[in-house]
C-alpha cells in the first residue's frame, strides 16, 4: 500500500519525504489555494522533491479544454497524474489520455458505478471520497471495500484505488482493511497517526531510567 500525502504545502512535504511517508502526492484547487501561491509554481516546486505521482488537478470543463490543460501541465513534470473530475466530459478526456499514455486520476467518485466507469474509461488511479460521504451520513469506508470487491473480479482494467477525502486515523485503517492500493493523508491525519499516550509515558520512563545507568 502507498500513501501519498494528501497537501500543496512544499515545506510539510520535504519534511515528511525524509520519513519516508511521500510515495506521491495530491492536490486540488482548494489545496493549492491554501497555499497563496500560483497553480503552476507549486506543482513544479512539488516536481522537484518528489519523484513519485504528484496529481495537479485540471479545471477546464469540456473534454477539449481538459485535454489542452492536461498536455500543458504535463510539460512541468513527466510525473505529474492529471486529476480530472467524475463526469462525462472528464470520462472523455481520460479515454484521450490514456491513449496517449498520459496517466490520469478520476477525482469526486462517490459510487460503485462512477468507479466501474472511470476504470473503463482508462484511468490510472480511482479516487472514491470517504471523509465527504460521512458528512452526509452515508458510510464512506463502505465504499471502498465495495469498489475493492469488484475491481479485483477484473485484473484486466489496470488501474488503482486511492482512498481520499481522509479525515481521521480510523479513516485510514479501514481503507487499508479494505485493501485500496493508495491512501492520501492529510498532513494533519499523519500527526494523529503519529501519536499514542503509552509512547509518550514509555519514552518519559525509559529517560529517567537511563539517567541510573547510562555513561
Ligand atoms: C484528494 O485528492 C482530495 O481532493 C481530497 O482528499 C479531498 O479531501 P476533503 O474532502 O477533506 O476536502
């Protein structure tokens, strides 16, 4: 399982490569906003610490206007996944793409058929939202043991889940129950994970122990 973190913050990013927790990122325009920064200035300092899959999201609307978004971010990094969204103008630029084998991930799938057909349009990665779905009172993480079930009935569509819309810890064991290939975490959700009162008392206790018979 991969985790890919879930942010646009280049400094959070740098840090959490040298953990070893940086095996791709995400990004949307929200993210990026956060940043106060250009679109296209972020996704090429991201290009430069990270050599795995950094998705960039497009924002045209019609298959046409994605299409040229898509070949002119590509051109900032030859590991960029261009992010698209569910709908029928996305579905049709990712069959275009993925023709010209340019990867690209379908972002906002909030259901089994969405995915069924996001895979067979050619995408690299799915990307079904599980924190967005629990807002709604709707079991998010039953998705993505739901969209797990049927992809691996059909190895033939080559292609990755990648739990996103991640809100808490709990979010994060459940999707790799569910056996998704990706996780993307929020920088957030990686300190929580971090973090245990019995480590905390076990390291105070260990350092005042050592004192007696350390040097
Ligand atoms: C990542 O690719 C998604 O855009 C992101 O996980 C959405 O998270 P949110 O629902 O917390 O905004």
């Amino acid at each position: 399982m991969k985790i890919f973190l879930d942010t646009a913050d280049t400094t959070i990013i740098q840090e959490m490569k040298e953990m070893g927790l940086a095996d791709g990122i995400t990004t949307n325009p929200t993210l990026i906003a956060k940043t106060g920064r250009k679109f296209d200035e972020v996704i090429k300092d991201i290009c430069a610490i990270i050599d795995g899959p950094i998705n960039a999201e497009v924002t045209a609307t019609t298959a046409e206007g994605i299409l040229e978004e898509a070949r002119e971010i590509r051109q900032w990094g030859e590991q960029i996944v261009i992010k698209i969204p569910m709908n029928r103008e996305g579905l049709r630029a990712v069959w275009r793409l993925s023709e010209e084998g340019i990867p690209t991930t379908v972002t906002l799938i909030f259901s089994v058929p969405q995915a069924i057909l996001a895979a067979k349009a050619g995408a690299r990665y799915l990307c079904p939202f599980v924190g967005r779905l629990d807002d709604i009172a709707s079991e998010g993480t039953n998705l993505l043991y739901d969209i797990t079930t049927v992809l691996n009935q059909y190895p033939e569509w080559d292609c990755e889940v990648m739990a996103a819309s991640i809100r808490h810890p709990l979010h994060v064991v459940d999707a790799a129950r569910a056996g998704v290939d990706v996780i993307t975490i929020p920088p957030k959700v990686i300190d929580q994970m971090l973090l245990h009162p019995l480590t905390d008392r076990g390291i105070e206790q260990f350092l005042k122990d050592a004192k007696l018979c350390y040097s």
